[in-house]
C-alpha cells in the first residue's frame, strides 16, 4: 500500500495544527480507518518526515504527539504548492466547462424562442 499524495497532504496539515491528536482522533478527522492511519504515520515517520515523541508529564504513555520535522516541514510546503497548483488546474478546467454549459444552454433557449414564433 502506497502513501497518496491528498491523504499525505491532509495528514501534514492535521498534524501540523493537532500535533498532539492521537492516532483514533487523527483517523476520525480523516475519515480513515485506524490501521490505515497508523501505516501513513508509520510511512512518514520512516520517511523522516515526523517524528513521534511521548507527553512526558502525561500519565499515559501509550501518548505520543507528532511533530514535523525540518524536512516534513519542507515537505508539507512542497506538496502545499503542489495540491494548490492541481486544485487552481482543476479549477480552472471546471470553469471553463461551465462556461461552455452556459453557453449551450444560451444556443438550445434561442432555438426554442425561435420555435416558439414560428407557431401561428
């Protein structure tokens, strides 16, 4: 199982704002499974990207916060540009699409106004 990059992006950010989520409330915010969840941090991890480390004032030590390291961080604002370069294209190419609905929308009411005239 391969690391996708939305699913890679969406973890940095959640990770970047709630470094200190746990594995369940990472996956909730997800929408992902908690044995998915723990092969992408496992994968980062492995990756350098983060890094996983105990509260040590916490009482539980199954707690862990998960922080970006350096090159996550470099990282994160690679693949930020990324998706936001995707998502503009993507954008873009809806635009368009709708523009050209509107405009066949604009031919088909035309030809059934000058249908309508012709009726005696």
């Amino acid at each position: 199982m391969k690391l996708d990059e939305a699913t890679h992006y969406q973890l940095l950010k959640i990770l970047t704002e709630h470094p200190e989520y746990t594995q369940r409330q990472i996956a909730a915010a997800m929408g992902l499974s908690l044995g998915k969840t723990n092969f992408c941090l496992n994968a980062l991890i492995g990756k350098g990207l983060i890094k996983a480390g105990n509260f040590r004032r916490n009482q539980d030590k199954r707690v862990y916060a998960y922080l970006l390291t350096p090159q996550g961080i470099e990282d994160k604002a690679r693949i930020t540009i990324q998706f936001l370069q995707r998502k503009m294209a993507e954008y873009d190419a809806l635009k368009a699409e709708i523009e050209s609905l509107r405009r066949e929308v604009d031919v088909l009411d035309a030809k059934n106004l000058d249908a309508g005239r012709s009726v005696p």
